[in-house]
C-alpha cells in the first residue's frame, strides 16, 4: 500500500499536545479509512504539521482526517519510505515517545538541504582518465565531515550530494569545512560547489522538499561562488554564522528578491530550453522586467549575459546527455535547442575543451 505525507497548516494557538490529540483521534478510526498512520512532525515556529500516513490512496486520508477532527490536509503527496527517512531521519514515533499515553511529538520536519556538485571543467575533459582514488579519497573526505556534523546523505553520483541537515548551524560548518577541503594541495585539481537553502517537505509540488532541493540546486548551478546560501539559511544561521561566511571568500548570500527572481526565471527556462524558437526577449515575461532591467539583473547574479546565460544552461544539458551517451551529436544538438550540429559543436568545444564526439566514446 503506498505511503503518503500531508501537511497541515494551523494557527497559532496550536501546540504540540493537540497536534497529538488530533493523531490520537485518527488513530482511533484509521481501520475504517484502511489507513495506518506512522509518525508526525509539528513545528511550532512555523506551525505545520506533517503526517506520513499508510493509505489506499489520498482520499482516505482526507476522508479519515474530516471524520476524526475536521482538519483536512492543506497538501498531500505520496512518497518513499527510505526517501523520507534519509531526509527526516525516522519513519515511526520517536522511542522516546512510543510509550507515552498521548504520544506528544514536537519535532519540527523542517530541513536544511546541501547540494554538492562537481563542475565540469576544461583541465578535467583534457584528462578523462583524472585519478579514481583521488576522486575516492576526496568523497571519503566530504563524508566524513558531514557524518561529523549529522549530515544525512539522500543522493550521491559521480557529480552529486543532496544532504540534509536538522541543523541549520551544522550545515553551514559542514560546508566552510568541505569548502576547506577542496583547497588542501592533493585536491587542488577538484572543483566542487555548494548549495544551501531550507524549507519544509511539502508544498504544491509532487515531491518531498522538491522546492528547497531546486533553489539549492538552482543557485549552486548558476551563482558564481564556492558555497552559495539562501536567505533563509543565512538569517536562521545567526550572527556568528553570517560573519563567518561574510569574511570568506568565494561565499555568496542571496536576498529574497534575488531568490524569487532566480525562482521565476529557471521555472520558465526548464519548461521552454529545449525549444530552439525561444528568445533572450521570452525571458522578461515570467519577471515582469524590462529587457535592460532583465540584462543587468541577471548580470549581476550570474556574471553572464542572457544569451550566453541560455547557451551554456543547453551546454550543461547537453554534456549530461552525452554522459548518459543517449544519442548521437546531431540528435543531442537539436534536443538541446541548438540550430545546427555544427554550432553547437563549436560551442561545445569552445566551453569545455572537447569536441562533443570525441566526447562519447570516452564515455560510452
């Protein structure tokens, strides 16, 4: 049977007891619904309540919820078991709590999520064969300062961390020492950069901690800078934290307009980059800005034109599908926006040192 996480909104005369009142009550009358509800998570701060709840689908959980105290889910969505435990750290009650008559829970789901991505370069497309037991050596390195900081690695690949952190303050250590790391001598020759943003596990979207998992990866692909925070990371860090990263070098820390714009600017670009109609001029419409105000703002967080911006975001698309070798170079060139094989393959070339068909076979 799958399972399902749903979030309550409350207001702020709820507190922990009767978030737990209001569990007891559904699972008084769960076997009616053909549900079984597994744990919760209440934040008083931000008053939300998560329930991850076993269901024939969702509408039991909104039909249990109504007829056990009339709080029906804001948000519903389902998910994987191992998913939420990685990023949440537990699947049922607390043991602390699992002996106790109302079972009170005040263990907020709230999280800070890293991404770690290894940037692609040209020195490294000039040597594909770049040491295994370096690149070893150095994730041994990242896991080890995140275990020390109860880090919970979610996702690893060649390129790739998510980690999700209960501490904010220990994911902002976590990432000046990883930072730290990437400058000792025999890790000079890789390049890591690092995304921080926090958030709660649902929202709209279809999958857990989906909109802080896409700022984190957003601002970490297209901020230039070695670790790149969140406003929300920033102000939750506090005043210790926030010197600490304004006196290191290569850290930026993001305003929340310059977030929402980033925010609205890549939902539009991942919905339409693919499309080789698609105009520098198209980018003005999901902001509202002027085709200067665009220029400038854009500019000024990335360092690059929006030309140049969309080319190398298809670039980035394209090296990927060329990992995968899921096509030929014509086929890739066109799937990726490009006009013509042949631009795209001196665009290729120019960016990252290798042609894209001398590329596939070292791959393949």
């Amino acid at each position: 049977m799958p399972i399902y996480m749903d979030r309550h909104d409350v207001s702020e005369s709820v507190t922990a007891e009767h978030v737990a009142q209001l569990h007891k009550e559904d699972l008084k009358i769960q076997d009616t619904f053909g549900c079984r509800g597994l744990t919760y998570w209440f934040d008083d701060r931000r008053k939300t309540a998560f329930c991850l709840v076993e269901a024939p689908n969702e509408q039991a959980i909104r039909d249990m919820h109504d007829k056990a105290h009339g709080q029906i889910p804001h948000s519903i969505i389902e998910v994987d078991a191992g998913i939420v435990e990685s990023f949440l750290g537990r699947i049922e009650d607390p043991k602390k709590n699992q002996d106790s008559t109302l079972n009170s829970i005040d263990d907020p789901a709230f999280r800070t999520i890293m991404v770690i991505a290894k940037e692609s370069s040209r020195s490294e497309y000039s040597n594909v064969h770049q040491s295994t037991d370096l690149l070893t050596a150095y994730f041994e390195a990242i896991h080890y300062v995140l275990k020390t900081n109860d880090g919970r690695v979610v996702k690893e690949t060649k390129d790739l961390f998510i980690v999700s952190f209960k501490s904010v303050s220990k994911a902002v250590k976590a990432s000046l020492e990883i930072k730290s790391k990437s400058h000792e001598s025999q890790f000079d020759t890789i390049s890591l950069k690092i995304g921080l943003s926090a958030g709660v596990p649902v929202t709209e979207k279809k999958s857990i901690f989906e909109d802080t998992i896409n700022l984190a990866e957003r601002i970490c692909a297209i901020i230039p800078g070695e670790i790149i925070v969140s406003a929300e990371v920033a102000d939750l860090s506090g005043s210790d934290n926030l010197n600490t990263f304004s006196k290191a070098q290569n850290i930026v820390i993001l305003k929340p307009d310059e977030e929402h714009f980033i925010t609205q600017l890549m939902d539009f670009i991942d919905s339409t980059w693919g499309d080789s109609t698609l105009k520098v001029d198209d980018f003005s419409k999901p902001s509202g800005l002027s085709k200067s105000q665009l220029y400038r703002k854009l500019k000024i967080l990335t360092g690059k034109s929006p030309n140049t911006f969309l080319k190398d975001y298809r670039l980035k698309k394209a090296l990927a599908l060329l990992n995968k070798n899921t096509g030929n170079v014509s086929e890739i060139a066109f799937e990726t926006g490009f006009t013509s094989p042949s631009y795209f393959s001196k665009c290729f070339h120019k960016k990252y040192g290798h042609s894209p068909s001398e590329y596939i076979p070292a791959n393949a």
